[in-house]
C-alpha cells in the first residue's frame, strides 16, 4: 500500500501542475497555484523512508525518486519558495492580471518538481528543458522592452547549453546500458576519452547557471525582473544547474587534477569578481545576483577540488547539496529583504545607478554592419556614393525588419493557444518515440 501511495504522489508531483497549466482543467478551482503543491507537500510528510519508480518504457528510460536525506531537503526548499513566489504573484500591485502568468508559473513549477525527482539524464533533461522554457515566458509576461531583451539573451542561452546537455546524453546512451545517474557516472569515470561529455555538461551547465565567465546573461535578467520573479532566480535556473552539475558529472569517482585546477581558479576569480564588482556597482537591487555570482564561485572552486581529489569528494559531498539548498534560499531572503525595505516610505537603501539599456548582441548585428557601411560611405568617391548610400539604406530597412520579426515573433508566442498547440504537438512526438 505505501509502495502505491508513494509511487502515486511521485507521478503527480510534477503531473498536477503539468495538468492545471491548461487554463481548462483549472477553471474551477481557487488558488491552483496551491493545488499544484499538495501531491509535493503530501509526498515530503507521507513517505519519510523515500520512494521510487522506473519508467524504462519513456524515451531510453527514465525514472523518478526521493531518498530520505539529500531529496527531501531539495524538495522541502523548493516547495518553500514556489508557496512565498506564488504568493508574490497573488499580491503584487504590478503584475499582469492576465491567465498566462497562472499557467507559465505552473510549468516551470512542473519542470522545477521533476528535476529534483529525477533519477536519471533523460528526466532530468527533459524537466529543466520544460523549466527553463516556461521561465523564459513567466520573465517576458506583461514585461517592457528592459525585460524582454534581458529575457531574450537568456533564451539564446538557454538554447546553447540544451543543445550541448543534449550532445551529452547522446554520448552517455551510446556508451552505457541505462541512463541513471550512477551508471553513467561509472561509464564515464572508466571512460579512456571523457574529455567530450565533460566538456559539454560543464559549459552547458555553467551556462544556466550564470557562472563567471558566463554570467552575461544573470545581471541584466536580475536587473529587469519582477520581484517574484526574481525571488525564483537563484532556486529554477542557478540552483537547478548546480544540481546538475553534481549528478551528471562522475565527481568522487574521476581524478583530474589539471581540469580541477583550472576549474578552482575559475571559481576564485567568479568570488573577486562579485565582490569588485558589487562594490563598484553600488546597487541594493543588484545584491542578490552578485551574491548568486559569489556563490558559484565558491561552488566551482568545490567542484574543481572534487575533480582533482575523489576522496575530499566523497568526504564532504554533502556540502554541495547544502551550498545549492543555502543559494536558493540566500537569494530569495534578499529579494523579500529589498522588496521590504525599498516599500518603506523612507528607505535608507542605496541609490540607485542607471543601467545601459542596450540590446543584445545578436539583435544589434545587423544595425553595426549598417552603420559602420555609412562610415564607410562618406569617403566613398562622389560618383560611387549614391549608390553605396542606396544600398546601405536598403540594409537598414533589413535591420527594422529583423527587429520587427523579433518582436512580433515573441508576442505571437506568448499567446496561449500557440503554446498549447506546441505542448501537444511535444506530446504526439513523445508518445510515437516511445
């Protein structure tokens, strides 16, 4: 009985807020951001001794499971701070008061869930591919132009680091039996060539995570978001990341200690640089994501010293999950403490410096190549430059149109239908695969 019980509340923990996306199913029901809890908040009270269940027949198999110490801790903190954000949600003057909002925060509700259920590369791919899409949406939801370009940088990346943990599982398939966590870490650690998958998951990972050199993407999203979006920052993106990194990566099983070092001084330099730069910046709103950056870094030196000594790994392994669990919730406490104290009529925050609004770079592309072909222009010979100014002319009228189908693209997409006729699509694929 307590097998079926367990089983069950695994499957609906990331199932229910799956279902209740659907603005349909939900109709009826108050507070479905609540509702979509329950199966999680049941599951960490009714099954202290952990559950499991394997799902070979999905995709190359998959699987879902919670143990009694490290997952339950995940799972507690993750429902923590979806329960504080929904409330954010439900309270906030300058939300949107649209449906979407409901149904983009209960999909990446459903992508954060699974990921902390997963027990294999194929799960854990899919839920934070799920995650991360419909964090993107929640970010762009009701946004300005600020939002919607932070949030577009962070799509391109999303999409770089999906298509390299893809390449990473393709290789793990194709050189173990089965796709959980234990298995591949083993086939990789005895592994004569592991350089390419190591490769892909650490800069595929470092790349959601926001990690220094790779943090582009972190400060302007930090500096445009809403305050219960920016709550979810350090718990969906960073904190997921980081958790992929340790069970993806054969850390405690592998030596290298060339790959540690480097990784170590990396790490070093992510701490200098949030410190240098958080005090340069001089900006309450912005602390929490040089605190995010900081973290990282003390992560990667932690990491790179497990790469180099498997045994100080093995020892002290635990503290990893407690620096992801101590980063979520580090990052949550400062945006409800800002909030707090940037709402009091007389604040003694810090003042505030005005950021450059600039465009990302593959938006701007096109704009530079028509501006600098007009620096060029103007010492043209007289006879050649009307028609160099023409054709120029002609290039700035691409540059409008790319701008345009930028934007009408992403206001296309955030319609609902568009997005439900996509998810089934998704579905149909998944079901012949299978």
């Amino acid at each position: 009985m307590n097998a079926i019980v367990g089983v069950s509340l695994l499957v609906l923990t990331p199932l229910l807020p799956l279902l209740l996306a659907f603005p349909a199913l939900r109709s009826r029901l108050p507070q479905p951001c609540y509702i979509a809890l329950l199966p999680a908040f049941i599951l960490l009270l009714a099954l202290p001794q952990g559950a499991s269940i394997d799902l070979p027949w999905l995709l190359l198999g998959s699987g879902l499971g919670i143990d009694s110490g490290v997952g339950r801790l995940l799972l507690a903190i993750a429902v923590l701070l979806w329960m504080v954000a929904a409330h954010l949600l439900h309270t906030a003057k300058d939300e949107p008061a649209d449906d979407r909002v409901t149904s983009y925060y209960l999909l990446t509700l459903a992508g954060n869930l699974g990921t902390v259920l997963a027990t294999d590369l194929v799960g854990f791919f899919t839920f934070s591919t799920l995650m991360g899409y419909g964090f993107y949406a929640l970010l762009v939801v009701g946004g300005d132009e600020a939002r919607w370009r932070a949030a577009r940088t962070y799509l391109v990346v999303l999409i770089v680091a999906d298509l390299m943990l893809f390449e990473a599982v393709l290789i793990a398939a194709a050189a173990a039996g089965g796709l959980h966590f234990e298995a591949v870490c083993q086939v990789v650690s005895q592994s004569t060539s592991p350089g390419l998958y190591l490769s892909m998951v650490l800069v595929g990972f470092a790349l959601k995570a926001g990690i220094w050199p790779l943090h582009f993407w972190l400060l302007p999203l930090f500096r445009a978001s809403r305050p219960a979006v920016a709550l979810l920052l350090g718990a969906v993106p960073i904190a997921t990341a980081l958790l992929g990194l340790v069970r993806w990566l054969p850390l405690g099983e592998i030596s290298l200690p060339m790959l540690g070092l480097i990784i170590m001084g990396a790490g070093v330099a992510a701490m200098l640089y949030a410190i240098l730069a958080g005090v340069r910046q001089a900006q309450l709103k912005m602390l929490p994501a040089y605190a995010a950056i900081f973290a990282t870094g003390v992560f990667t030196t932690a990491m790179g010293a497990g790469l180099g000594d498997p045994d100080a790994w093995n020892r002290y392994a635990d503290f990893a999950y407690l620096l992801i669990v101590s980063l979520g919730l580090g990052v949550a406490l400062l945006v409800v403490s800002i909030g707090w104290l940037q709402a009091r009529p007389y604040s003694p925050a810090m003042p505030e410096k005005q950021a450059a609004d600039s465009a990302p770079w593959f938006e701007c592309w096109l704009g530079a190549i028509a501006r600098w072909a007009v620096q060029m222009g103007v010492d043209t010979l007289p006879r050649l430059r009307a028609a160099w100014l023409a054709k120029v002319g002609a290039l700035w009228q691409a540059a409008r149109a790319w701008h345009r189908a930028l934007d009408g693209g992403e206001r296309f997409l955030q319609r609902w239908v568009c997005a439900v006729t996509l998810f089934l699509l998704l579905g149909i694929v998944v079901v012949f695969i299978a």
